[in-house]
C-alpha cells in the first residue's frame, strides 16, 4: 500500500478511531495519541495491510489494544487532573444548544454500562457496525454481541427512566 | 413513517434484532422534531448517537503533527537504512587518513637525514676530523676555565660575609654588656 492509498483508504478512519479512543480512555488529549499511534503503527505495516480482510477492523484492533495498553499504564491514577479537564469539556458540551441536556443523561447512562457493552453500544449505535465486525474487533462471538447490546440498550432505557433525566421532554 | 412501524422496531431495537438499516430509519426519525409524546422518551438515546458520530478531530492541529510524526519515522526509516553503508565509508575515511598520515610522516623523517647530515659524518678524511675534533674540545676546555674563574669569586663572597657576620657577632656580645636586663632575660629565657 503506497501513501495514496494510505490516504485514501486508512486516513478517513480517523475520526471513528478517535471515538472509540475517546469511548475507552474518557479524554480527549489521549485519545489524540492513540490516532496518531494507530496510523503508524499502520504505516509501518503498509506492505502486509493489502493482505488482511479489513484494513478498518484491523485499525479499530489497533485502537482497542493501544487503549487498553495506555488504561493499564495508567494503574496509578493521576486523574485528578483529567478529571478536572474532563468536567471542563463537559461543561463546555452542555453549553452547546443542541439538546445537550437531553444527551447529558445518555452519556451518563453510558457511563455505568460496563466497559465491553460500553463499546459494543459505541461500534453499533454511534459508528454502525455490522454484529461479525463488532465480534472482530473486540474478539467476541457474534451471538454474545447481540445478547450484551441488547442487555446494555435496555440498561439505558432504564437508567433514563429511573433518574427520569428525560422528564421534562413531555411537557 | 407509521408510527406503529417505529413502535415495532423500537421494541426490536431493545432486543438487539434490528438491522443497520431500521437502526437508521430509527435515528432518522428521532432526530426530527415531532416525535409523538409517547415516544419523545426514547428520543435523548438517538440524539446522543447521532451527535455522538458527529464528533471528529480537530483537523488541522492533528494533521500537522501526524505529518510531523510519520516525516519522523520516515527520516528514522532512512537512517536505518542509510547507516551501513554510511558507516563502512566512515571507518574506511578513517583508516585512510590514518595511512595517509604515517607515511607522509614517514618521508618527512627521511627527508630530514638526508639533507642534513651532521658535519662528523659529512667530513670524510680521518684528520679533518682530528683537527675539528681537537678544536671543539679546546673550546669547551677554554669554556670551562671562564666558569672556573667565576666560580673563584664567588668564593671571595662567600669569605666576605663569614667576616660580615663576625662583626655581627661582635656587636651581640657588647650589648649584652651594656644592658644588664636584656642579658638578664637572655639567660632565663635559656
């Protein structure tokens, strides 16, 4: 795979591998690490990416596995700082007209999902992943996709409704 | 749309049986405004999906560094393979600075014993020789004879000054005669 190809093929994924970045660390500034580490990581393996199935499944690999490396990396919490910068963008989110208090609560529901419905929730509903393409990705069985992202979308549903974060909608 | 279409896809949606395709007539739906009462509960989910998806990098700022990054690795990549045949031309300008050196040395030495022959080994009959040899040796004699004489006076000095310092003695003694009390403190001072 030559640079042009690179770029045409490789280079738009950028913005779902931040996503699912994002999705996994909770922090912008890492997850703009993770795309650049994944792209090169990519990079260097341009002779060989011709030969696998899905060059897009096997970036979003790239991304899970760079994350998971970073969060155990991180083992001794210095989020103090983060957090803080993560209330701040949060803030700055909310602030934003377009329903952004209606969203608040999903992404709050989102939080206490456990971390793989997490992401099985993030590839299906936000980047419109086919099941056998979310099994890939995060080594999963298919069948054991579908159970969990129902479970996980029911799981929200409930969150919304026992925190009734979408209430004031009826009005 | 049917609103009891979207209510029988919603209920499959929860049970994860939905295609790709109801997902986005889901969201499609959603998205818009007039979403009947009874289902406005669902709406927050698909609003959060859909902005969500809209979330990208801020281009530029990440483009440039990307290209920063990958240029980095390029140069890397060049070195690497750059480097051996770098280095054996580095050693080898080495080594050959180093002969260069020796046997330039090496003529420079030689050069020096052939055009300046000592005057010994330059005058071939054996009484030149006697004679220059005899004329060196006179002047070292006649040398030596000048430092002798030199020598002699600093002997002089040296008598002089044994006689200067007699006189100091001298002086010692009388005024001890003459003060009592410093002779006095000389003796308990021994």
């Amino acid at each position: 795979m030559n640079l042009q190809e690179f770029n045409a093929k490789v280079y738009p994924l950028k913005d779902k591998i931040f996503r699912f970045a994002k999705r996994m660390l909770e922090q912008n500034e890492e997850a703009e690490d993770i795309v650049q580490e994944v792209f090169i990581r990519l990079w260097k393996k341009k002779e060989e990416l011709d030969r696998y199935r899905s060059v897009e499944a096997l970036a979003m690999v790239t991304t899970k596995n760079l994350c998971l490396d970073k969060i155990k990396a991180r083992k001794f919490p210095v989020e103090s700082l983060d957090n803080q910068r993560q209330f701040i963008e949060k803030v700055a989110e909310e602030v934003k007209p377009d329903h952004s208090d209606l969203i608040f609560g999903v992404r709050e529901a989102m939080k206490e999902l456990s971390p793989s419905s997490r992401l099985i929730v993030h590839l299906r509903d936000i980047e419109g992943y086919e099941y056998d393409e979310i099994a890939e990705i995060l080594d999963m069985q298919e069948n054991a996709v579908r159970v969990s992202l129902s479970r996980a979308r029911k799981q929200i549903r409930e969150f919304l409704i026992n925190t009734k974060m979408y209430e004031y909608q009826r009005n | 749309m049917n609103i009891k279409e979207i209510e029988d896809l919603l209920n499959k949606y929860y049970e994860g049986e939905t295609s790709l395709q109801d997902e986005n007539r889901l969201k499609d739906f959603f998205i818009k405004e007039d979403v009947p009462g009874h289902l406005k509960s669902h709406r927050a989910m698909f609003l959060f999906f859909a902005s969500e998806a809209g979330l990208s990098l801020e281009e530029k700022k990440q483009e440039e560094s990307l290209m920063r990054r990958i240029g980095q690795y390029k140069a890397e990549a060049y070195r690497a393979h750059a480097h051996p045949g770098k280095r054996k031309l580095y050693y080898l300008s080495g080594i050959a600075a180093g002969l260069f050196l020796l046997i330039s040395l090496v003529f420079v030495i030689k050069n020096e014993f052939k055009h300046k022959p000592s005057a010994f080994l330059k005058s071939s009959s054996p009484d030149i020789a006697y004679i220059q040899t005899r004329q060196a040796l006179l002047m070292v004699s006649v040398g030596l004879n000048t430092g002798i004489d030199a020598a002699r006076r600093l002997n002089t000095l040296d008598k002089a000054v044994e006689q200067i310092q007699l006189v100091d003695k001298f002086f010692n003694y009388t005024n001890q005669f003459m003060n009592p009390d410093a002779m006095m403190n000389l003796s308990t001072k021994q």
